[in-house]
C-alpha cells in the first residue's frame, strides 16, 4: 500500500510526497485492524459450522493465520476411573444456567454431560503440534 500511494504521489510536489506517506502510515494500520476483524469475524462463522473444534486467529510474525482446534477429547484414564461419582453444588445466575442448557441441547446431550467434556476439554493439556491444521481458501459472503 505504501509503494502504490508513494508511486501516485510522486507525480505531485514534495508536499504531495509527504502527505501520501503520512497517509500511507495512516492507512495501514488501519487496514490491518480491519483484516484482523473480518479474520475474527470469519473464525466465528466457520467454527458454528463445525460438528467439532473451533477455528482461531493467530498472527505469527506480521502474518494472520486461521487455525483450527480440534476439540474431541478422547476420554482420559482419570475420568473412565472415577465413575461420575464425585458431586459438587454450582450455583448460578439464571441467564447463565439457561445459557448452559441451550449449549447442551445443541450438541444433543445432558446439561451435565456438557458440563463434564467442556471441563475436560479445558483442563486437559493441548499438543499444539497435533492439533494445528492450517485453513487455506477464500471465503465468501
């Protein structure tokens, strides 16, 4: 972007010069925050679409990238042994609570079903070398 607005102005006077590189810095942040934003924007939609795993930006170097995150847990050693017979009290602020009942009923299980894999999936470490897949294409509106 800098080279193009520097080419148009170089046709201009020195005034002209200096404004386009003002401009040119100007622009290109502000361009990039707006990529940065379409890129999120595209992450959400493609991970609603998911039957599992999300999809996430990540900036390496100056470079955006969709990941996606495979999110199956595979049932731990731990969880096959305890039988589902530990018991805690949540309590919970209404809005939350039906917040979690929706969750569940999206993926066709139990509230605490849902409970037990998503505390499953986020205390378990990830290997990021297994579960990095790089998202190429374009997208379309």
């Amino acid at each position: 972007m800098r080279e193009d607005l520097a080419r148009v102005a170089a046709v201009g006077d020195e005034a002209t010069r200096r404004a386009a590189g003002l401009l040119a810095v100007a622009l290109e942040s502000a361009v990039a925050r707006r990529l940065q934003e379409a890129l999120a924007e595209a992450a959400l939609e493609l991970s609603g679409q998911l039957e599992r795993g999300r999809v996430e930006v990540r900036i390496a170097g100056s470079e955006p990238e969709l990941v996606y995150i495979d999110e199956s847990a595979p049932e731990s050693p731990e969880a096959a042994n305890d039988g589902l017979s530990a018991r805690i009290t949540l309590r919970l602020p209404e809005t939350l609570k039906s917040r979690l009942e929706a969750a569940a009923a999206a993926n066709a299980v139990s509230v605490n079903t849902w409970l037990v894999q998503t505390l499953s999936r986020a205390l378990t470490p990830s290997s990021a070398s297994s579960s990095r897949h790089r998202l190429t294409g374009y997208g379309r509106s």
